[in-house]
C-alpha cells in the first residue's frame, strides 16, 4: 500500500499536519501497451529510452532481450512500450484499442517494426509506479516517518511502502529485513538502497574495457584442435626422425635402447628407411596427443566459463540468499 | 546491454586461441632443462653401482643422452650442461608447435 494512502487509511486519524504531509507525496503513473512483432529480432537491447518529441512513448522493452523464456515463440517478439502519464490523464484513460494503435503507429514512425508485423497487444496500467521527488517531498517524508516510528508493529516496505525509488530487488531486500524485524532484529531498511550500488549495470572505463577485450579472447577461446595435433605431431615426428638419423650415423649404444621403439612402432630400426617409419609414427602419435590435450582443455575451460557464469547468477542472489 | 553481453559472450567462446610461440617455447624449455636437471641431480644424490669389471656407474641409461648432447655426462657439471640442451631442444620443440599452430589456425580461419 503507498504511504500515502496508509496513512489515509488510519483510525483513528492521524494529525491534521502528518496528513498535511502525507497527502503532499505524489505519484508518477505509467502504462505498457505489449504489442506481439512477429519477427525474431528487433533490437539487441533489453530496453531502450525514446527522446524523440514526435512520439509519446518513452521506453521500450525488448522482453525476449531479458531471457529469451519470455515469449513462447523464437520467431516471435514482444515489445513493451511505456507510457509515462498521471492517472486519469488522456493517455490513462484512452480504450485499450486506441492506445494499442497509438502504440503501433510511433513503432513504425521510430522505424522500429512495420505496422503490419504487429500480431497483437493489449494494455497494462501501473497506478502509482513513481515516487515522485519534487522540492517538498523530503520534507514530507520526513513528518510522516517521525509519526511513524511511534508504532513498533509497523514495519514500512518496498517502493510504495517507503515512498523511495527502490528496484524490485531493493523492495525484495526490505521485505525479508522486515519479517527478520518482526522475529527480533534490528535493521534499519532506511538504510537499503543508499551506500548499494545501483544494481542493474556495472561501467567499466574505456581503456579498462579495452584490455578485457584483447585479455579475455586470448585465455578464452577455444583451442583448434586440428592445429595442435598437426603442430605436436610434426614436432614429435621430427625429433624422432633426427634422433634415428643422429644414431645411424654415429651408431653407438643409445641405437640399441632407440631401436627398443619398435616395440611400440612395428617396422621401426635405427636406420634412414626406420627414421622416415618412425616419423610417420611419431607424427601420429604425437597427432593424437595434441588433440586430446586440446579437446581437454576445450573442455574444461567450457566448463570452467559455465561455472563461472552460475557463479555471477548466484551472486546477482546473494543479498536474498542470505537470508534464507 | 545484457543482450550485447550475450553476444559477446558467444563471440568469446566462438573465437579460436592464438598460441604465443615465444612464451610456448620457454615454457616447454624451462620444463626440459628441469627434468634433465632434476634427473641428474636425483642419480647422483640416490647413488649408482659397480659393474662386475669393478667400475662405479651412475645412471648408465641417462648417461646415453650424452649421444645426443655432447658434453653431458651425469655428475653435477652434466646436469647444468644438460639444463642448457634441454632448455634449447625445449624452446626450439615449443616454439615450433606455436608457430605451426598459428599458420594451421591463420589458414583455416582465413
């Protein structure tokens, strides 16, 4: 329930000047006209702001962009196009079939769709939706939660709840504080979302991002298989092809342990004919070799990318989590 | 902006890895110089043994790398003096594979 109307709601009532201050708190209200495109790619964002002044909307939503579970179609895609207004404006109260046309026609005009690749929409309006921070509400706030803090059962949450700019996840976080409140704890939930960092997006400077670019590819990316098993093939086909030359040559002892190779290679002996066969097995061997070696670390390092990324999904949880 | 994450994300796991054939090839030098090292050292500390003509031999089949690398011998000079060959035999075997596997990867990413 928004402050506001809390307070309104009161018996008895509260002092004239608390419901002074209450009734000077203020909401921005906004509607979302979801249309259904059908092609499978619009834009690559998962939200865009619109400053065009020929159109009305001011952000679109890309849904599929968040998580592609959110149509149920992989051709298709919704758009959610927002509408900042007052209840009760014109926009609030336009027919749902108007503001859906309104809504198809500044998608062509932006040059986002075709009218005509518009399937379907329809019209959700959220009362309330912004705590609106003019030059009185602090003010207000603040005579409504010295009068507030006298009731030790009342524990005030979420956006509404506190008339503060919080995200889903800040107003989740004053829940959970608010029921470990009501068990005995001592959180102050004014004290969420002000020290947090914003957490929807993390910046990186330019040159820090320049460096991850050219850093993260050369650890990261798959090794090719087929080069490593030439490359260490070629190398091991090699060494063995000179070492049988060297000892043919000078012959000596080590030719007796080298021949011992023919036990592995069939054919081999410490001869030209023999450095030539076991190059040949050399190269395969060695050919095998690196491409498992490759194929392994491939492998492991997709895994490792994989837990890395359950890692950060985890982590985007942590302030839940710990809490349960 | 997540969806940008995304796509560079399979842009990561798409590209293929460019080995340095430089840092390959000391690396897989260091490596050999140490077995050598390391190899030699332990038959000398672990001790060898007389032969029925009376001579005391340490480490008769390491000894045989001395057909290769002239000069090596299993005693401690021997083991730096093999550090040094397998140090160049690993640098030049691991600067090789570096240099064949990029050509490979250049080619067949052109």
């Amino acid at each position: 329930m928004p402050l506001r109307e809390a307070l309104q709601k009161f018996k008895p009532g509260v002092p004239k000047e608390v419901l002074d201050a209450a009734n000077d708190l203020k909401y921005r209200d906004f509607l979302t006209v979801a249309l259904i495109i059908n092609k499978s790619e619009v834009f690559p964002d998962t939200w865009i702001y619109i400053h065009d002044p020929e159109v009305k909307v001011g952000r679109i939503q890309n849904f599929k962009n968040w998580s592609p579970f959110m149509v149920p179609k992989p051709s298709k895609t919704c758009l959610g196009l927002e509408y900042f207004c007052f209840e009760g404006d014109s926009l609030w109260s336009m027919p749902d079939a108007e503001l859906i046309e309104l809504a198809k026609n500044e998608l062509e005009t932006l040059g986002l769709a075709n009218k005509n690749d518009v399937e379907d929409g329809m019209v959700a309006r959220m009362p309330k939706a912004y705590p609106i921070y003019d030059s009185t509400f602090q003010k207000s706030l603040d005579v409504v939660r010295q009068f507030l803090n006298r009731f030790d059962n009342l524990q005030l949450v979420g956006r509404n709840g506190m008339h503060k700019y919080n995200n889903q996840d800040h107003s989740m976080l004053t829940g959970i504080l608010s029921a470990e409140n009501i068990l005995g704890a001592n959180h102050d939930l004014w004290a969420i979302n002000i020290e947090q960092e914003y957490h929807e997006e993390m910046t990186l400077e330019p040159s820090e991002e320049a460096v991850l670019d050219k850093l993260l590819p050369s650890v990261f990316s798959r090794m090719d298989q087929l080069g490593l098993a030439t490359a260490t093939g070629s190398v091991c086909g090699l060494l063995i092809f000179f070492a049988t030359i060297w000892l043919a040559s000078q012959g000596g002892v080590a030719s007796i342990y080298l021949r011992l190779l023919n036990q592995y290679f069939f054919g081999y002996t410490v001869t030209m004919k023999g450095a030539f066969i076991g190059m040949a097995y050399g190269f395969l061997w060695g050919f095998l070799f690196g491409w498992l070696f490759a194929y392994l670390r491939n492998f492991f390092m997709a895994y490792y990318i994989y837990r890395i990324k359950r890692k950060a999904e985890l982590l985007t949880f942590r302030d839940f989590l710990d809490h349960f | 902006m997540d969806a940008e994450k995304i796509l560079n994300d399979e842009k990561l796991l798409r590209g293929i890895l460019r080995l340095n054939a430089k840092i390959l090839g000391l690396v897989l030098g260091i490596l050999m110089g140490l077995v050598i090292f390391i190899g030699t050292n332990w038959l000398l500390i672990k001790g060898g043994q007389m032969t029925p003509d009376g001579k005391y031999v340490v480490g008769p089949h390491l000894q045989l790398l001395g057909q290769f690398f002239i000069g090596y011998k299993v005693s401690f000079l021997g083991s730096i003096i093999g550090f040094f060959y397998g140090f160049a035999l690993g640098t030049l075997c691991g600067t090789a594979i570096g240099w064949i596997y990029n050509k490979i990867v250049d080619f067949r990413t052109r």
